[in-house]
C-alpha cells in the first residue's frame, strides 16, 4: 500500500491565532525530526492566503517581516528536502486584519463558494501563481480545501481548472459537517481510494478531468471522543499541541452529536486522534490493501504523543509499505492527469 502523509501548514483560526514561531516553525521542525528518522517525506498543503497577507502587511510591522521571511524559508527547504509543496486555500484570510500586534479574523466568508466566481478564481489563481513564486521543485497540481468545504464543487472546480490543479484530497468517507461558517458533506463518499470526477467529488466519472484521493477515514464510537475530552480536561504535558493558538470555536451541537452518536474520524497525526492510526490502517489493508492510505496533519495540532504515535506508525508499516508523495506517485506513473 502508498501511504501519503500529508499536512495543513497553516495558523488557528481562534481568537489567538498563535504565533508562526510555535505554531509552523517548531511544530514542523519536529515533525521533520521524526520524519527522518525514516527518510519519510510528506505532502504539505500551505495556507497561501496566510502567506499573501503576511507579505501585505509585512511593510508596516517589522513582526511580520521576521514571520514572513521564517515560512519563506522553510517552505523553500522542505521543497529542497524532497517534500511535496501544494495548494491549500482559507478564502476567509481576504477579509482578515493585523492590527495592534495581532490577526483579526473575520470568518464570515470561510469558503470559497461564499465568494462569487470571479473572486474564486482571482482567488485561486491568485494562490496558485503565488506559491510557484517560492523557489519550489515540485510543479503544482494539488488541492485541499480549508476546513473541507469543497462543496458545492462548480465554483470552485472551474477555477482549479484554469489552473491545471487536477488532484483534489480533501473528501473522507462519512465526513458531515453544517455550521455557520463551514458545510461539507461526504455521506455518500465512494468506497474506492481514489477515482476521477468532473463536477461533484463524491460521484465517479472514468471521463472526469480531477482526481480524488481521498483521505482516509474510520467510523468511531462516542467513547473515542469521551477519552478525547478527558485528554483536553487532564491537560497532560504529553497531549499539550506544540501550537499556541486555538481554533474556531465548535458549535455545540457539533459536540454533542460526538458524543453521544458514532461519527467518522479522519487518519490523523494530530494529537489524541493518532492512537487511531494503527486501526484505521489495518482496516484500509482488508478493505484495499492495493490502495493509497492518506493521513492529514497540521503541524500546530501535533503534540509529544501524536508526534510518539508516528514514529510507531512509521516503523511498523514502512518495513512492507511505502511512503510516498503525490508528486513521488505522479513520477512513478501510480497516478496520472486526467485528459
């Protein structure tokens, strides 16, 4: 089996964003340190509308300067390294301020579909053509969308069109969210570990002009999440996020459905989640075991037991299975571009 490790290079998105030291930087660096421990490489979604306002505002805060030239360097070096650099989008960056020494986000317009198609595609092209300006090896064909809200698709799948973004890995099966701010819905995801599709992710279409390898997902019970909450409530070193932001609040209805009703978990290396990593895998092996396994991380998620987790993870399984990246796939012809 391929396993793609991938990761979200972006900030929170709370009332403390956190800081690009703690919250990129560092995390990623220790990441890196179990990373090659292996000689593992992984795919790292960068939060371009992140990195255009750093750059914006940068000429008026000599903070942002120092932050900018930080994740400059290090997207550059773990392109240099043989890590995959590609294309992820949080639109709501558009319609966020730096003021008085910190972000202000304003998350009234999360998804790219609150946006009409000309923005979109100013949006994407705009993202696309900004990340290539970054001194990186790999050519960009990747997305992932912010928050998962890739639907409805029209909007959006225009624009990647335009792009030549063809590789989409954002759906996992059974994922259903409905907030103010975000909507997806992959209920109906295929079973499949990857498939082709024109206008909707979820429906597959041997014609279609976009690849999806979706991420991988495992049906878990409300005890999952109680342990999770005793994790947060106890507030050990151990599960401490290496980031030191928080996120967008979660509405109260999402969390009690979570607890109290089995819900679907992605394959992730971010904090308690990652004690499921084992299990999920063994489930894609009977399943699939031909298929791709995609884990999703955010460096700023990660904590000293995810991070143990991992490197477990990555002892057992790359001793038969191999890790690899979209761009390692695409040169060894496992994946190709819809014509």
């Amino acid at each position: 089996m391929e396993i793609v490790l991938t990761l979200d290079y972006e900030l929170y998105f709370g009332e403390q964003t956190g800081t690009v030291s703690e919250s990129i930087i560092e995390a990623t660096n220790k990441l890196l340190a179990v990373l090659d421990c292996f000689g593992v490489k992984a795919v790292f979604f960068v939060d371009v509308g992140f990195v255009k306002r750093l750059e914006y505002f940068k000429e008026d805060h000599s903070k942002l300067e120092e932050d900018y030239m930080m994740v400059k360097s290090q997207i550059e070096s773990l392109s240099q390294e043989g890590h995959d650099i590609q294309l992820h989008i949080h639109p709501h960056w558009e319609d966020s301020m730096y003021r008085e020494g910190k972000w202000h986000i304003n998350a009234q317009r999360y998804r790219l579909d609150d946006w009409p198609q000309k923005k979109v595609n100013e949006i994407v092209t705009g993202y696309a053509n900004y990340l290539k300006k970054f001194a990186i090896k790999n050519e960009v064909f990747a997305y992932r969308a912010g928050g998962w809200c890739i639907q409805p698709f029209d909007k959006i799948g225009k624009a990647l069109r335009k792009n030549n973004i063809w590789l989409d890995s954002t759906v996992f099966k059974g994922g259903y969210n409905e907030t103010k701010t975000h909507y997806f819905d992959f209920r109906n995801a295929p079973q499949e570990s990857t498939w082709n599709f024109e206008t909707d992710p979820l429906a597959i279409d041997s014609e279609g002009s976009f690849l999806e390898i979706p991420i991988s997902s495992y049906k878990v019970s409300p005890a999952f999440f109680w342990k999770l909450a005793f994790t947060k409530i106890t507030k050990k070193r151990k599960h401490n996020t290496l980031g030191d932001g928080v996120p967008l609040a979660a509405s109260k209805t999402w969390i009690i459905k979570k607890l109290l009703f089995p819900s679907y978990s992605v394959a992730s290396m971010d904090g308690y989640k990652a004690s499921l990593l084992q299990r999920i895998f063994r489930n894609k092996q009977r399943d699939n075991s031909d298929g791709f396994f995609v884990v999703i991380g955010h460096p700023k998620a990660l904590s000293e037991y995810s991070l143990a987790e991992l490197r477990k993870f990555i002892e057992q399984a790359s001793s038969v299975h191999k890790f690899r990246t979209f761009s390692n796939l695409l040169e060894e012809g496992k994946i190709t571009a819809a014509q």
